[in-house]
C-alpha cells in the first residue's frame, strides 16, 4: 500500500480547495460589493453547485477507496479526531451548498449555475429564507475553521513532526 493518495484523490481534493476558497471570499465580499453583486451571485451559485458535485464525487471516491495509512506520528487518539472532523468537513462541504440553493429558493429568486436555470428547492417563503440565509453564514464561519483547523494539522506535520504527512496529497 502506497503512503499517497491516488491521483484522482488529489485532483477532487485540490479542486474542491481552490472552488471552496473561491467561493468562500466571494460570499464574505459580497456583503460589501453594491455594484458587482448580480456577477458575484452567479460566480457564487455556480462555484456552489460546482463543489457539490465536486464533494459527491469525492464522497463516492472515498468510500470505494481506502486512503493510504497514516504516518507513524499519527497516534490512535488522533487518528480518531482526523477521521471525525474529515466527516464533519464532508457534512459541511454537502450542507452549504445545499443550504445555499435552498435558500436562494425560498427567496424566489431563480437559482443559475452554468447559465442553467435550476429547480427551486423549497417554496417560496420568507422567514424560511432568513432561517436558510443565516444558516448559510454560520456554516461558512465553521468551514473556515475547519479549514483552519487542517492546514495547521497539516502544518504542524510537515514543518514539526517532518513526516510525509502533506506529501500524501501534494505527489
């Protein structure tokens, strides 16, 4: 058994960074853009829908391929904690989206990805879309430190503990 993931692996993995990240700076922008916020919506609904399918597919990877072993660094406890928060990445990185496009349904706006109108999710309805609205930002605030939370795991394994660990999605 190989010390890296497989190809396919890296490729979602490093797609679904650059998406989220993308998608994340426009969303925290957009409260402050008056002008561009037609075009921030659509590049936003778009990265959205992009890292769901993104997410499912790297879902569906994870779960028919088994990721290479840990680093001898890595103990027990915290092979554990590893496993649970990458459940609770792949939980938010399906729910926000899903969130997202409901609530943009709810608001009665057309939700658009690829210059596709897509199905609304929920009615029309507004205290719904406020629910979802603010759902919606809490999420993005986990996801950021969650996000946080892995490139310092990460960090503390390459540049302290020097074991391969960012390697095993880098090569």
């Amino acid at each position: 058994m190989t010390d890296r993931f497989p190809i396919r692996s890296r490729v979602l993995h490093w797609l679904t960074a650059v998406a989220v990240f993308a998608a994340l700076l426009i969303g925290f922008s957009m409260t402050n853009e008056i002008g561009s916020h037609g075009a921030l919506v659509a590049i936003h609904m778009t990265l959205g829908i992009s890292i769901l399918v993104i997410v499912i597919v790297r879902a569906a990877n994870r779960f028919t391929h088994k990721p290479p072993k840990w680093p001898d660094t890595v103990g027990p406890l915290e092979g554990k904690l590893v496993a649970g928060s990458e459940l609770a990445m792949y939980a938010m990185l399906l729910a926000q989206p899903l969130v997202g496009w409901a609530m943009v349904s709810a608001s009665g706006t057309p939700v658009r990805a690829f210059g596709l109108q897509l199905p609304g999710l929920v009615p029309f309805d507004a205290s719904l879309y406020g629910i979802l609205r603010q759902t919606h930002s809490v999420v993005a605030y986990l996801l950021v430190a969650a996000i946080a939370a892995h490139v310092s795991a990460i960090l503390l394994h390459t540049l302290t503990l020097r074991d391969g660990m960012l390697r095993r999605m880098t090569h």
